[in-house]
C-alpha cells in the first residue's frame, strides 16, 4: 500500500495544544473527513479514498499520538481527541462534514456529533463500541499489549512486522490460541503496512485504553442522546473480531432520530482495511442518500 494517493496533500494543524497532521484531497465536493482507530494512521482509509474523493472534499487526520501528530504523555482520554477533530472542523473546514469514524474513530465521531452538531452533517460509524466496555475481551487484551510493547521497543518497520504477525491471540471458547500471521488477510504487505502504523504510535495510547482510563466517562446512552444527523451503523461479525455488539445497535437504533444499520457477516473489525467494496457500496449508498 503506497503511503499516498496522488491529489492529497499533508498539512498541519495547531490546535493549540497538538499539532495534528491531516491529509487533504482535492474540493470535488461536501467535506467528509476520516477518522481511524487506536494505533492506525490515516493511511488506513486509503483503499476507500480514491473512490470517496471522486464526489467528496476528504480530510483525513492523523489522531493524537498517532502518525505524524504531536505526542502527549498521558494525553489520550477520548474527550481530548475528540476536542482536537472539533478544532479542526471549526478552523479548518468550511462546511458541517460528513464524519466516517473506524474503531476509536466512531467513538470520537459520536462525540463530535453528540457535543458539537452544528459541525456534523452525518456520522459513518465503523464498528465501534457504543456502549464502553472495559476490553476484557482476551483477544483485544492480547492484541494491544503486544503493539504497545513493539511499539515502545521501537524497531524497523520489518521488526515491528514480524513481532505483529507472532502475537497470539486467545481463540475463543478453547484453550488455544492463533498468531495473527494465521489469519486469512494478514499477508507480509499488510503487516508492514500495520508496522508502519505502529512504529508512529505513542505507547502511552495503547496502555490507556487497555487500563480503560481512555474512555473513563464514557457513556454512550448519553452521547448518542445528543445526536441528531443522520447516522450509517456498520457492524462487523462479532465471530470474527467485531466490536459493535448487537446490544449496541439496538440501543442507536432506539435513540438515533435517523439511521442505517449494515451488518457484514464475512467481515471481522478491520472491515474495509482489508475488504472495501462491500463497506464502499453501504458508505456510498448512504452518503448519497443525504
């Protein structure tokens, strides 16, 4: 995966606590901006931007601590990367945007959207959480501990590769566990493609979200009760990985004024990092709908 896509430029932004870096494709419409999740960058949306920028205006930032933006020790609590995407809707975009969140990403979307709607024309939320769990998920525990530690010991991105494609992760219901080299779509270029990620990651970022103290306060009843715009539910398969639980969708579908809900039984969390067309086809119908 090539780390641009011609017609998008890299820029910064001071919000006067973090400089964040965002990528900015060309005006060929309304804004939407791309919001990925904990230990990504924005390049993960990249098998989406070509199609997207074809009728869209895309922003795509990179979050706190993560990519080229500033590091914080200490300073990734949801609000705070939440109030850092506002700044840079108020400043920098003139328009209410399109906001597509992916993981951590949707959760700071709804934020955005529930504190700030003139802001918000509608929200993709990219199996997120709604309703904050602490990850006692075994498989999540596993996974992020062992990013945090590759990325606190900070070697080449072909280190850091390998040490992703050896993390064992607990199979549910068995005693056994499966490293994430076994699983079908993590070939050597994805891997590398996720190292690069990693290796641009504050370790601070993964050890607040497995000591839950990323999301203290969260509550997702409340925020999505301050939600108005449109809203697309994209849920993986919990089988595979996914982290929207059916509880959560029905608690958006009875708060949420406006929505959609697509539910991918062959696509785990990554959704479409390693499969777009089908959430292409479910982002675009909805976005043409608005």
């Amino acid at each position: 995966m090539s780390e641009n896509h011609p017609g998008l430029v890299e820029r910064t932004f001071d919000t006067g606590e973090v400089q964040l870096n965002y990528a900015e494709g060309p005006a060929h419409g309304p804004p939407i901006v791309l919001l990925h999740g904990l230990g990504r960058r924005w390049q993960v949306f990249l098998p989406v931007i070509p199609a997207l920028s074809l009728r869209w205006h895309i922003f795509a930032p990179d979050l706190r601590g993560h990519g080229k933006s500033s590091h914080l020790a200490r300073g990734y609590r949801g609000p705070q990367y939440a109030e850092d995407i506002a700044c840079l809707l108020r400043e920098r975009i003139s328009a209410p945007a399109v906001i597509f969140g992916h993981s951590l990403g949707g959760m700071l979307a709804m934020w955005v959207a529930s504190h700030h709607p003139e802001l918000v024309r509608a929200l993709i939320l990219g199996d997120n959480m709604i309703v904050a769990r602490r990850l006692h998920n075994p498989m999540y525990t596993a996974l992020f501990s062992g990013l945090r530690d590759l990325a606190r010991h900070s070697g080449s991105v072909e280190q850091i590769a390998g040490g992703i494609g050896r993390i064992a992760l607990p199979i549910p219901g068995t005693d056994e566990s499966v490293t994430i080299r076994e699983l079908p779509g993590n070939d050597e270029a994805y891997l590398l493609s996720w190292a690069r990620c990693v290796q641009q990651t504050d370790p601070d970022a993964y050890e607040m979200t497995l000591d839950g103290s990323s999301l203290e306060g969260w509550n997702g009843e409340t925020v999505l009760g301050g939600i108005t715009c449109p809203t697309l539910l994209l849920q993986g398969s919990q089988e595979l990985g996914g982290l929207m639980s059916d509880a959560d969708v029905a608690l958006a579908t009875r708060l949420l004024p406006h929505h959609t809900h697509v539910k991918f039984r062959n696509l785990g969390h990554a959704l479409f990092i390693q499969q777009p067309e089908p959430v292409l086809r479910a982002v675009t119908n909805f976005v043409e709908s608005l």
